[in-house]
C-alpha cells in the first residue's frame, strides 16, 4: 500500500490544474478548492473490496492446478472437466445480475459480505466433494458469489472515489484478480503431493474468503447509498474522512459539501431504466459488448484453466507444470499493472494498448499455440 501511496504522489493526484474534471463550475458557481486526499483510508476501503474480486482470480488459478488430480480421482472425460472448468462462470453470470438487487437494497457491505460467505461454503463445499455432481453444484455456488464480489467491486470503488482518482482506483477490479492468480498457483504448488492434494487446494479458498469477510466487518458503507436511503449525516461523515486530517477545517467543509452535492448530481443523472440503454447509444453499447465478449472468445481463460493439463500432456512433470503455470500467473500481473499504469497517460491513452493486444492475439499467440498443439 505505501508503494502505491507514494505512486499516486508522484503522479500528482493531489495537485489539481485548470483541466481537471474538479476545477469545473460547482453548484455554487465556485471552483473546488485543492484538497489533500486521505489516501490510507480510500486505500484501505478499495483494497477491501478488491478482495472480492480477487476471489475470481484466485479460482481460476486453484482449478488450474486442482483438475490434473481431480480428473485422475474420478476419472474424468475431457467434457466432464470442462463442464467442471467453467461451471462456474456460468454462476457468476446469475451472481452478477443478482448483485444489483442486493447492493441496491441491502447495502454494499452487505453484498460482499455474502460474495464473502457463499465462496466460503463453496470452497468448503468443494473440498468435501465425493462425486463429479457435488464437485459442480459446489461450484455453481461459488459463481453466484463471485458474480455478486465481480459487480460490487468496481460499483463501491466508483462511488467513494474522489472524481480525479476513480479510474485508477476502479482498475483495481482487473488488478486483484490477475493478483489472486499467481497466489492460487503458488498455492497449487506448495500443497500438490499432499494426500488429496486437490482438496487442500479447493479448501485453501476459504482463506482468501475468510480474509474478505473480516476486512468488510470493519469497512464503511458507499456514502452513495447511504445518500440513496436519506442517511446524510452518515454519508458526510464518510466523504469527510476521504479529506487529509491537515487540511483546514474551514476548507475541508467546503469540499465535503461539494462531493456530497457531486454525488446527488450524479444520482440524478444515473436514474435510468434498463431499456434506456437499447434507446440511446446503442452502437456505443454494442460496441462495449463486442469488446466484452471478444475478449474471452479469444482464449485467455482456456489458457488459465488448461495450462497444466497443456504442459502435462507434452510430458512435464506435474510439479514442474504447476511451476511453469506460475511463472505465466506472474507475467499476466506484470502486464497487467503495467497497463494500469499506462492507460491514463495522455501520450499511450486505452485504444494503443488495445490494438498491441489485438495484433499480438492474432499475429503470434494463436500460431504459436497452433505450432505447439
């Protein structure tokens, strides 16, 4: 935390210019005045919930290793493990449209304390499986609450953070679960030899569970909501602590009163209904579809999911195996912090990164997979 602290420093997070979004007329007609952020508590907070997030990654990784011995314990068909593989992503899709309803009524603290307990009682579930049947109703639970922790994520991360920090910090979604990948694998590795080795690592899940569950006991609702159900002198208690202790006091109240009203706008300008979606937009919004799926049709999470298999059936080591499939967790979280860091700059911006991406798909990952096969 105290390296990305000191990051956000140095990219002048801090500092406001005549361009940024918060140097715009306010409400009052003023300009807000330069404040320094809180960044131990936002960062705490969004940490917190990237937890949920990092339950995905962390699947991905732990199926990936877990499945060489599963396949071999109940004698698995090829399309009995791939029902087993993605299974799960199936139930996030269920999760992800159940999350609206319960972050919208119940709170956001409380949708991830259910991602945190449902992918708890799957792991457990999971790791006392005694039949193909059980191993994939388990996992089918599981989805449903990485789904719910997939959507809350970025949802409660967009809503505390100030406007000139949010999209770094609602990158913290793709980053924590390309984080929970080389955990898992690493996992993989120090426990694979083990008696049932693969139900030590399917349990090994409640962890990373266990760990979310706890850190979001002691988190603060989304001042948003609280707004949305008229709690005012909670919310502002919240904005107010996302403002540095050392600012004046004076200048402190100016600024909370500006985020709060900020928010109200924005509630207002974000009441709309699901058809108004396919009224307004729309080649935008196929536009976002197409990317959304495209990106999976490509094969990265069939590379995630099969990778030890791969190299086991071109004769590596089932250890060493979980080794390489480390190295390739690493690599993807180097690349992708590295494109975190990249994309807000000026000179780079998001559709460069897209088309390197793009072109390097097709040019040479798909042939050189070919060739291997």
């Amino acid at each position: 935390l105290d390296l990305v602290v000191h990051w956000m420093e140095d990219q002048n997070y801090n500092t406001l210019t005549d361009g940024d979004e918060e140097t715009k007329e306010d409400f009052q007609g003023k300009s807000t005045p330069h404040f320094e952020i809180q960044f131990s508590f936002l960062l705490r907070c969004c940490v917190t919930v990237a937890l949920g997030s990092l339950l995905l990654g962390y699947d991905l990784g732990i199926i990936s290793g877990a499945i060489v011995p599963i396949q071999k314990h109940f004698g698995l068909s090829n399309f009995e493990v791939e029902v087993l593989t993605s299974s799960i992503t199936f139930a996030s899709i269920i999760g992800s449209f159940v999350a609206g309803t319960v972050a919208d009524q119940l709170g956001r603290k409380f949708g991830l304390l259910s991602a945190a307990l449902l992918f708890l009682g799957g792991s457990i579930g999971m790791g006392l499986s005694n039949s193909f049947g059980e191993l994939v109703a388990w996992r089918l639970f599981t989805g449903i609450g990485v789904g719910i922790g997939l959507v809350i994520c970025p949802m409660y991360c967009a809503e505390l953070s100030p406007r000139r920090m949010r999209g770094a910090l609602t990158s913290f979604n793709e980053m924590f679960i390309n984080v929970g990948i080389p955990i898992a694998y690493l996992a993989n590795l120090l426990l694979q030899g083990l008696k049932d080795d693969w139900r030590w690592m399917l349990l090994s899940g409640t962890l990373p569970a266990g760990a979310l569950f706890i850190a979001t006991l002691f988190l603060p609702e989304s001042p948003r909501w609280l707004l949305k159900r008229n709690r005012h002198e909670e919310a502002q208690k919240i904005v107010r602590h996302l403002i540095s202790t050392d600012e004046d006091p004076a200048l402190a109240r100016r600024v909370t009163t500006q985020m709060m009203h900020d928010m109200k706008q924005d509630m207002q300008e974000d009441a709309v209904r699901w058809v108004d979606l396919f009224k307004q937009n729309r080649k935008v919004l196929a536009i976002g579809m197409a990317f959304a799926a495209i990106q999976q049709l490509v094969g990265c999470d069939a590379i995630l999911f099969y990778s030890a298999i791969t190299f086991k059936e071109h004769g590596v080591s089932e250890k060493l195996a979980l080794v390489f499939v480390l190295v390739l967790g690493l690599c993807k979280l180097a690349f992708t912090i590295l494109a975190s860091m990249v994309v807000d700059q000026k000179s780079v911006g998001r559709r460069k990164p897209l088309l390197i991406g793009g072109v390097g798909w097709s040019t040479f990952i798909h042939p050189l997979l070919a060739l291997a096969s």
